[in-house]
C-alpha cells in the first residue's frame, strides 16, 4: 500500500507539472510574436527609447537614480532598473523589451497557477484560471506595451508574496515572513496596484485559510467571521499596510504633472466608477472595442452608471447568497472590487481615463479564481472517468478558442505606433491626445493636410492642451506660415514652462528665428533648451549648425560658458510682441 500511494503522489505530482508547463506554453507561443514589434510613441520615448539612464551604461550611481522620486510619471524604481538591465542588451531593439514583457506575463501565469492550486486543491482549475490569465485579450495592453512593464512586474512579486503567505499562515516562520514582505515591497517599487494587499490576504484568510474562525465543523463557510480572530488578523497586517500608505504617499508626491487639465466631480467619478465597472464585466465576458485611451466623459448617462451599481449590488447578494457553500465566489468577486479599488476613482495624479484595459490584470484573477472554482465544481458532479475527462476539455476549449482568436486580433493592433492610434480612433471619440500623437506621426511621413486635420481636431476637443499648440506650430513653420506659427508657439511656451517642458517649444521658436534670420535670438533659444535639457542632444546639433552659419562659434561658446546666466538674462527680456516686431523687420 505505502508504494501504492506514493505512486499515486508521484502521477499527480506529474500531472501537475504537466498543466502549469501546458499554461505558460500557451502564454509564450500567444505572445511569442511581439518580439516583432515597434516601440510605442505614446510613453515609451520617456520610459525607454529616449530616456538616457536607461540607454547608458548600468553603475551604481545609475542604480542610486533609479530610486530618486523624480522618476518619469510616479515612483518606480524596480520598473526603472528592469528596463535598465533590458538596455544593457537590447539598447533599441524594441523587440527584446517585448520579449521581457512576455516573460514577466509567463512567469505570472505559473505562478497564478500555483495560487489556484493552493487555494482550491483543484489541479483542473488552476489550469483553467492560469490559461485565461495567458489568453484573455484583456490583458494584451499589460503585455504588448513596453511601458506597461509596471503592470506584470508588480503582479509577479504580488503573486509571489500572496504564496509566502499562504506558506506562513499554515506554518508561521521567520524567513518566510521576511519573504512576504520583501516580496510585497519590491511589487510595490513597481507599481502601486497591489495597495489592499492587507485586504486581499484578509480574503484568503477567510477562505480557503480558515484564520477568520468562519468556518462550520462540516467546512461550510460561516457568512460572519469571529471578531477575535478577525482584529487579530487585521493586527498582522499593519506592516502590509503601512507599506501600502508609504507607495500611495510616493505616488502622489512624485507623480509629474500632465497635460491633463482634467479635473472631474466626485459625482462624475462615482458615476463613472460604477459605468466603468460594468464595462470590466463586459470586457470579461466577450472583449471588444478595445483601445489604450478611453476618454474620461464629460458625462455618465443615467442608465449605466445605474445599472453598473445595481449590477453590483445584485451579484454582491448573489456572492452573500452562496457564501456558506461556495465561499470561493463571494471572495473572487470581493478580491476583483478590492484589487480594483486603487484605479477606480483614482486621484488627479495623471491623465484622467475612464478605464483602462491593463487595469485588469490584477482584479481579473478574481474573477478568474470564482469561475474555475465553479467549473471545477461542476466537473466534480460528473461520475465517469471519461465523460469527465470530455467535459473539462469542451469547458476549458469553448472560451478558450474564442478568447485566443480575439487576443491574437488585439495583439496585433499594438504592432507598430500607427496600429495602435488608428485602433483608438476607430473605436475611441474626443481621444485628443491620440489625435495629436497620430498628427505628429503624419506629418513625419510628409502627409502634412492629414497632420494639420488631426491636430485641429485634438485642439476642438481640448483647446488648451499646449503640446498639440506646439505640434500645430510646428506644422506651420513647415507649410511657411510663420506668423500663425508664432502666435501658436508663444502661448504654448508659456504653459510649458510652468511645467518644465518646454524643450520642445523652445527649439520651434529658435528654428522660427533662424528661418527669418534673427539667428542670434536663435542661439538664446537653444541656450534654453539646453537649461532645461542638458542631456538631450538635439538643441546641440541644431545649434552647431546654426554656429557654422554665422561662421563664429566664440558666440555660442559664450553662451554655453556662461551656463544659465545667459538664458536668464535673455528669457527676461524677450517677449512675444519683441518677437513679432524682430521677424517682422526685413
């Protein structure tokens, strides 16, 4: 008998890997192919393809800046030194940084698996949970987008820490407590979207972990937990928690200003929260229409925002409902409104959005846990070995296959930086900030109408965002329209220097000069620019060869010695009626 039973151990133990290496299979070969792909115009420039501490060489002091708060959108310095070691390979290759991306999703989908293993004991459903992390086209934005690096990097070390403490709740231990925390640490040096871990492993507490006392002698779940053990349980957690208050201050203190001037009511985020809600469960069920940018409303019709809370409500009591029987629903349900809770109603700490489809990656498994823990449940009812066996593949293949079709379809609009706008244009209105991207990428193919026609539009939607001004001004430098060019230019500046981001502007008001022969007011731009980015080298080249043009460089070199005094002292007297009298001056 004892050889027996470890027989059986061992084909289980074979089955199960088996399973897990069948799901992150699935994952690699769905994704494999964004190793082809371009980077990103919309904030991979600032993460990767123009951000020189990731380009240049990895020292120690690099590493020291990668935990500096005035990082590019919000602290992260783990997302900083992963994009870091990736340049040390694949400086710009685009491909390689997809690749890693991939990577970080297969290794989330294992250890997804692990988790639904571990929590149900049910070998079918976490192959069933892993392979809808690895298919669903929800996802594909977390993955094909280099700059949503954050999002699976985070949810690995998430996961990690959520199975330490499993570990530790079953058999407490010093080391593994160390691991937890660390874990948990490190996913939130990568983005904050695991802030309710304490609510999270609360969840788990309560089932499938039993701490809460909330369990009957038969295994049934107790709807109310004992209050004892529910304070004592929430005074494990403070570090959990005081980690998480510690990332939300560093997220809003260190998170760059946008142009976003978007600042909507409670009541319109609330509306909105719920609406949105409604529209994850719809994306879970049959995704479509997808895009990177959804535009914050300006409104939220009566009917969905509504609906979204009475579809909440009514699968809330459904979940209370079934809770003693089938606890694994009430806390997938509950872990994807807790999970989802940091992006909700977030805090004007960036651009304003109504959703985002990368935001379910971490509140998905939720979802994912209640389902196959249903599927699971139901297979269990079937007696024969074989109809079973027919059963699980027709369960796992009928989402599966559709799911997959669809994800392959969405993976390819993120190829190159144009499928992803015309994506957004296609199913998106009033995305201004596409329509400006997608303006600047026309004009760079010398399709100038399409460029002017796109950045009018983003201006009719948002008339004072300041770097659709800039791209417009630019455009009529191009076409010769200097004067409409200035008056677009100026107002642009100044907006953009309250933020420090007027590079850009400064550059285009010295090209300006430069074409209507004003070169030394020129050269006072370019100093400017160089103030304010003194690493980037654009301003430098443009500069030399205005230089060779006036045939002295002593000029520039002043300029240049001089350091900011210069460019203080020429900011200070120019303004835009001295410029419109010098260009006017033959």
């Amino acid at each position: 008998m004892p050889n027996a039973s470890l027989a059986r151990m061992l084909r289980a133990s074979r089955w199960t890997f088996v399973l897990g290496l069948l799901a992150t299979a699935v994952a690699l070969g769905l994704y494999f192919r964004a190793g082809l792909f371009e980077f990103c115009t919309f904030d991979d420039p600032s993460y990767v393809s123009m951000n020189q501490q990731v380009l240049s060489k990895f020292t120690w002091s690099s590493v020291v800046a990668a935990f500096s708060p005035h990082q590019v959108m919000y602290w992260h310095p783990m997302t900083t030194l992963s994009f870091m070691l990736d340049g040390q390979f694949f400086h710009l290759w685009a491909g390689g940084y997809h690749l890693t991306n991939v990577l970080w999703h297969t290794a989330n989908v294992a250890l997804f698996f692990l988790l639904v293993l571990w929590l149900t004991g049910n070998r079918f459903a976490a192959v069933f949970a892993a392979l809808l992390l690895a298919a669903h086209p929800a996802h594909v934005e977390a993955i094909a987008w280099i700059s949503a690096r954050k999002d699976v990097l985070s949810t690995f070390f998430g996961l990690a820490s959520i199975l330490l403490y499993i570990r530790w709740a079953r058999k407490p231990g010093a080391a593994l407590a160390l691991g937890m925390y660390a874990a948990y640490a490190l996913s939130l040096m990568a983005k904050p979207m695991f802030v309710t871990m304490a609510g999270l492993l609360l969840l788990l507490d309560y089932w499938p972990l039993g701490r809460l006392a909330a369990l009957e002698p038969t295994g049934e779940a107790r709807l109310l937990p004992d209050a004892r053990h529910l304070v004592a349980c929430l005074r494990e957690k403070v570090l959990f928690l005081a980690l998480g208050l510690f990332s939300t201050f560093m997220t809003l203190s260190s998170h760059a200003d946008t142009q976003d001037k978007l600042d909507p009511s409670w009541g319109l985020k609330i509306a909105n929260a719920f609406a949105a809600i409604a529209k994850y469960l719809g994306l879970l069920v049959w995704p479509s229409h997808q895009a990177m940018l959804y535009p914050f409303p300006d409104a939220v019709p009566l009917v969905q925002s509504l609906g979204g809370a009475v579809l909440v409500l009514a699968v809330t009591v459904l979940c209370l409902w079934q809770a003693r029987r089938r606890a694994y629903l009430l806390v997938g349900w509950l872990w994807f409104l807790c999970a989802l809770t940091p992006v909700i109603m977030p805090p004007k700490v960036g651009l304003h959005v109504a959703l985002a489809d990368r935001w379910t990656y971490v509140p998905f498994l939720g979802l994912y846990l209640a389902i196959c823990g249903l599927a699971a449940e139901l297979l269990g009812r079937i007696e024969r070995p074989v109809a079973r066996a027919a059963a699980a593949i027709a369960l796992v293949a009928l989402p599966l296959v559709p799911l997959s079709i669809a994800q392959q379809r969405q993976l390819s609009t993120w190829a190159t930086p144009a499928s992803v706008y015309e994506q957004d244009l296609r199913v998106t209105k009033g995305s201004y900030l596409v329509m400006s991207n997608y303006g600047v990428m026309k004009q760079s193919e010398g399709d100038l109408a399409a460029a002017e026609r796109y950045f009018l539009e983003a201006l009719r939607y948002s008339p004072d965002f300041a770097i659709c001004r800039l791209n417009l001004g630019a455009l009529r430098i191009e076409q010769g329209r200097d004067a409409e060019a200035l008056d677009l230019l100026w107002p642009a500046m100044l907006r953009l220097e309250k933020e420090h981001q007027a590079y850009d502007s400064y550059r285009a008001l010295a090209l300006l000069l430069t074409r209507g022969g004003k070169l030394k007011e020129a050269q006072g731009f370019y100093a400017l620019a160089i103030r304010e980015q003194p690493k980037r080298a654009e301003a430098y080249v443009e500069w030399g060869g205005l230089a060779r043009r006036l045939g002295d460089l002593s000029q520039a070199r002043e300029f240049f010695d001089k350091g900011g005094e210069a460019p203080n002292a020429f900011r200070a007297k120019v303004s835009l009626d001295s410029l419109k009298a010098l260009l006017s001056q033959p």
